[in-house]
C-alpha cells in the first residue's frame, strides 16, 4: 500500500514537472518560423507539390517575374507543371517585422533550375512578404532579383 502510494505521489509530481517545463519552453520565434515556412517552400517547387503552395500564398497573393506580377493561380498551376529543380540552397535569412500581421523575408538563394527550357536566374536575393490571417502566416509577394557577381 506503501509503495503504490509513493508511485501515485511520484508519477503526479513527474506530470507536474513535464507540464511545466512545456509551459516553461520558450515559442519558435517568428523568423524561426517564416524561415522554416520559405525551407518547405523550395521543398515543395521542387516536388511539385501544388496543394503545399494553395495553402502557402495568401488569395492575393502577387508574384513578380519577368514579364509583370501574377497572381496565386498561375503561380500555384506553375508549381504542378513543374520546373526542373535539380538542386537548390538558402541561407543569409533576415527577419523584418512591420506590424504584428506582417514581416518580410529576405535571404540569398542559389538554384540550379530550368523551367520551360530557360535557366532560373542564380545566385538570387529574395523577398518573401508574409501576413499573418486567421491566425496563419501567408506569403503575399515573391520576388528574387539576380545578385551582383562577385570580383
């Protein structure tokens, strides 16, 4: 009787502790997640996964490319056609937060990807523009400008 006791006792304490070291672990913050969000973003190009990118831009979403902005669908329908995204890498991440609902995304982006037949731009600085709606963060704009060379 003892020992079963002493074992509840043990075992609500151990829940007790878990409980609070959950509560105590610190949130992912934002650029952690808007980072990991544009990770699963070249992910997804480069598995054509269409349903990723439906969810991923917001309805009004624009996307600027080379001749004029377009919109969610054509994007979205571009991503099941597929480019050829042979291989890719992101890094130099920086977070700035305009407003509790919106923060862009900037980061440098090497690729070495076809789509159509014509070679994607590489390296590339690229712009993210999330908001945040329904509790969700979207991307809003896209965009990626060739970087400089280097000398």
């Amino acid at each position: 009787m003892l020992l079963a006791r002493r074992l509840t006792i043990a075992a609500g304490l151990a829940a007790l502790l878990l409980g609070s070291a959950a509560r105590a672990a610190p949130a992912a913050s934002l650029e952690d997640t808007l980072v990991a969000l544009e990770k699963q973003s070249w992910v997804a190009w480069q598995g054509h996964d269409g349903a990723f990118f439906d969810r991923f831009l917001s309805d009004d979403h624009v996307e600027m490319q080379g001749d004029g902005p377009s919109g969610k669908a054509p994007v979205v329908a571009g991503v099941k056609a597929g480019c050829v995204v042979k291989s890719y890498a992101v890094d130099q991440f920086k977070l700035t937060r305009f407003s509790l609902d919106a923060a862009l995304l900037t980061y440098r982006a090497e690729q070495d990807t076809s789509c159509g037949g014509f070679k994607v731009p590489s390296p590339v600085w690229a712009t993210s523009l999330f908001v945040r709606r329904g509790g969700r963060w979207q991307n809003a704009l896209y965009v990626h400008s060739p970087a400089a060379k280097a000398n």
